[in-house]
C-alpha cells in the first residue's frame, strides 16, 4: 500500500523537474535573446553616436566639378541642387539570401539597415528563415573602423561570431562604398571618396577611413545611373580563412526616394571559376535619410 501511495508523489516529482527544466531552457533562452538585443543596439547607438557633431552641408552642382564625366554626371542625375547631404539612412528591406554553394536553396529575409555617412558605417540586421516557425539572425556590420558579423539561431544558438581584422575591416568598408548608391552624398570628394577615370562608363572609387582602403570600380548606364560595381579581388571566407575573389553587386529599378533617385533593387554575386555564385538578391521598400543639421 505504501509503494503504491509513492507512486504518485514520484510521478509529480518527475513531472516537476521536467517542468522546471523547461522553465530553465526558456529562461536561458529569453536572457540570450535579450543579450543579442542589447549587443545589436550597442552597436546601432555607437553608429548614431558618431554622425551626431557633423556640420550641415547641401548638395551643388560645384561638388561634383573635376569628377570624371560619368560620375559627374550620375550626381546631377541622382541628386538636385540643395539637396542635404545625408547624416544617416535606415533601409527596409525583403529578399532572399543564399547560405552554401550554387545548389543551396535561397532564403527567405526581410532585414533593417542602418548607415551612417561620416564617419562611414552600417548596421545591416536580418533575419532569415530557415524552415517554417525557425529563423537564423544575422548581424552584418562596419562601426568605428571595426568589422563584425554575428548570427544566433533563434536569436540564441550563436552560429556566426566574427570580429575585426584587416580582411573583414575590408569587406565590410567595400559594402558600405557599394551600397553608398543608396544615399549618394556619400560617395562625393566632400564625404571622402576619390574618383579616378577609367572610360566614359566606368570609373573607380577609393574610400580611406580607420586605416583600412578599399577601390572599387562602378559601372554607368545609358541613364547615367550606376548599373554595377566590382571589385577584382574582395576578401571572401573559405574555411576559416581569406581568400581574395572577384565580386559584383548590381542595382536596377530606379526610383525617386526621399528627394533622391536610387535603385530599388539589388544582387550581388561572388565570380568563382565554375562560375557566378549569387548569394544576395534583395527589394529595398522604404527609405529613410536624416540630413546633417
């Protein structure tokens, strides 16, 4: 009789520790989602921090004198006559991603991207879904000269967790100098990029800043908008290390945003010998610029 009155009282004990190891589990997981926010905000206030004392500056057609003709003409194109120069611009954006080879399937991600024109940086923020109900978080960034790229399954599980170093100080500078298309007074002589001639289509951008210098090379169409830009030998990871890999972003569909023409769709692909690898394909849906003041 007596083991049989335990019975129960055993049961309950089992079922308890169950139930608090649940409420364990997600208590961790809760404080590292928490954590992950705190880290993701950190980094966004430190990008804001640093746009806060610049001057107030509007765009004339005399910043763009002495640029080689298809730049120049691409800023009279995208720009107007007193436009502000952007302070900071936050893009929302949908697309797909590809995680692996040219077999792997295409991602769904809707992320918020975040830059900031002087001193440059970016705070890309994605989140993109694996299978239904189970997404990874990505946090791609460049912020006070330093690199990093971060993603935690769930907001949790880390999967990614990559800090500064020269070749990913690069990479990260290099995105920011192509994605500047977004908001072109960052790619003016006043904002710091140089320009050197190639032909009447082409011409190369050099970007300084914390040390590190990247060059690309943007491409001009008939429009006098800029169609792509590439860079000969960007710094790609394989397998714990870096290799240096021709790359290509493109941008199309351009639309007057805020005051201001820039593409609204974009993809980017890695040239390896067996061919082009796209891993970014991507819709920009709203766009928001806070001029210097």
């Amino acid at each position: 009789m007596e083991l049989e009155e335990m019975r129960p009282t055993r049961r309950s004990f089992v079922a308890g520790i169950a139930s608090a190891a649940v409420a364990v589990a997600v208590a961790t997981g809760a404080a590292a989602r928490a954590l992950y926010e705190r880290e993701i905000q950190s980094l966004v206030d430190a990008l804001r921090d640093g746009t806060e004392s610049r001057p107030s500056r509007e765009f004339s057609r005399s910043d763009a004198a002495g640029l080689p003709d298809p730049v120049r003409r691409y800023f009279e194109t995208v720009l107007t006559e007193g436009r502000p120069y952007a302070r900071s611009v936050r893009l929302e954006q949908r697309g797909e991603f590809r995680l692996g080879d040219a077999d792997s399937p295409w991602r769904r991600f809707r992320a918020t991207q975040r830059f900031a024109a002087d001193p440059p940086g970016f705070v890309w923020d994605a989140k993109i879904r694996l299978v239904p109900f189970v997404t990874v978080r990505v946090v791609d960034a460049y912020v006070d000269g330093a690199g990093s790229l971060r993603a935690r399954l769930l907001s949790v599980v880390p999967v990614a967790d990559a800090s500064s170093s020269p070749e990913l100080d690069a990479g990260e500078l290099s995105r920011y100098l192509a994605e500047a298309v977004w908001f072109p007074t960052a790619l003016l002589p006043a904002s710091g990029v140089e320009w050197e001639a190639i032909d009447d289509s082409s011409a190369r951008a050099t970007l300084e800043e914390g040390g590190t210098a990247v060059s690309l090379v943007f491409h001009f169409g008939e429009d006098d908008t800029v169609t792509r830009v590439t860079d000969d030998g960007r710094y790609r990871e394989v397998e714990g290390d870096f290799e240096r890999t021709p790359w290509t972003g493109r941008f199309r569909n351009y639309e007057e945003r805020d005051g201001v023409v820039v593409p609204t769709e974009a993809d980017v692909a890695w040239t390896l010998p067996e061919g082009d690898l796209r891993y970014f394909r991507a819709t920009i849906e709203n766009v928001e610029r806070r001029p210097r003041s």
